[in-house]
C-alpha cells in the first residue's frame, strides 16, 4: 500500500518499543497507542480523523535495534563525547525517536530563553523562562521540557537531566510565556561518596524544548553558598 504512494497512517499497538526503522523512512505517520484500554478505539477515530491534536510524549528512549538496549538519554559523558553517534559501522548509534519526542498536527517555535538570574548559589532558585509559539494553523498542545547538564562537581552527572515539563494548549499563532524553577529541589542529587544529597556549586547548561535533543540552550552559574 505504501508504494502505491496512497497516504498511510501505521496505528502501532505495543507496550515496548518495536524496530520501525522501515515505517520509520516509509509511512508518512506513525500513531502509537499503546494499549488504549476500553475507550481506546473512540479515542484512536478521534486523533486519525482530526478531531484533537496527539499530544503524548515518550516516556524513555526508542532504539533503533534491540542491540542498542538499553538506551538511556540521561547517560554519562562518553570518552569520545563527539563520536557518541557513531559507534558502529552498519548502524547510527542514535535513539530512532529520542526520549521526550511526540508530534502533534501543528508546530512549535522557541524562543527567548532567559532567568532571573545569570548566577545564583547553592540553596537559591532562579526562574527560566521561554517564550513558545504555535507556528501552525491548527489549536494543539505542546509539552514544554526543560533540561541541565550539571559540568562538573563531586560527582560524574548525566549529559541531560530533565528538570521540568508543562503540558500547554496553545491556539493557531498563540504565544505563551512557560515558567519553570531551578533550585535545590531539582539540582541536589545522592552522592554515594559523601553518603548524602549534595548539592554543587558548577556551570550549569540548561536547555527548554519538545525532547531531550532541545538545542535552545543558556549557561547559569552556581555559586558556593555563602557563610552564615
């Protein structure tokens, strides 16, 4: 049906990720469902005829090939950072869709990222702001994501972390300001060699978009707390 050229949508029912590398370069959209439960098919018509816009979003990495598992988007820096999506000959060493990805029957632009501060220290919180349009003609929904690297401190952290997320529904040319806070709450982490939740003063990197590959990026520093 494909090569006849006629217009495919490939409704996958699934509780893990399958190889769809073919529909992938092939089937012009792909719906997955999941398993829906009991109101399952009304709400599959509902997203193929256009009623409402999809709006999930994945909940972890989908690998190309089951020899990429596990795949993780949160893993630690590799010693060829650069290389990372070229491992190996035969096959991109990238997710096929990344963690966080999902499209809706619109578009979504980002822009004017910013915080309260360019520099906070340990304890405080700052707010990063961006401003997020509906760039298409159509009312849908977005999932706004906001992501750190922390640089360095006492312990190894993940290339990406997701710190935040807001579900907002924007109309056709609609533009909205999201708000998220970054302090404590989302920095600390369990350190196993201080046996305790610590918290660095280092360079953050801080990202906001529709998936853990957002490229919309601000650099903040945090500061040692200062002495009581």
């Amino acid at each position: 049906i494909s090569a006849t050229g006629t217009p495919v949508v490939l409704v996958v029912m699934s509780g893990r990720p399958l190889d769809l590398r073919w529909a992938d370069a092939n089937v012009p959209a792909i719906l997955e469902v999941w398993y829906p439960g009991t109101r399952g098919g009304d709400a599959v018509a509902a997203l193929l005829l256009g009623d409402v816009s999809p709006a999930g979003r994945l909940p972890f990495t989908w690998p190309r090939h089951v020899g990429q598992v596990p795949m993780v988007y949160s893993h630690l820096r590799t010693f060829e950072p650069d290389g990372q999506g070229q491992r190996y000959w035969d096959e991109e060493s990238t997710p096929l869709y990344p963690f966080g990805h999902g499209l809706a029957y619109s578009s979504f632009r980002y822009e004017n990222l910013r915080a309260s501060r360019d520099a906070f220290a340990v304890g405080e919180t700052v707010t990063v702001s961006v401003d997020v349009t509906n760039a298409g003609d159509r009312d849908a929904d977005e999932v706004v994501q906001l992501y750190t690297h922390q640089r360095y401190g006492s312990a190894a952290r993940p290339v990406r972390e997701l710190q935040g997320f807001e579900r907002i529904a924007l109309a056709a040319g609609e533009t909205r300001t999201v708000e998220f806070e970054l302090g404590p709450e989302q920095l600390s982490y369990w350190s196993a060699a201080a046996r305790a939740t610590v918290q660095d003063a280092t360079t953050l990197d801080v990202w906001v978009g529709g998936d853990s590959t957002a490229s919309l990026g601000i650099v903040l520093t945090v500061t040692a707390a200062s002495a009581a």
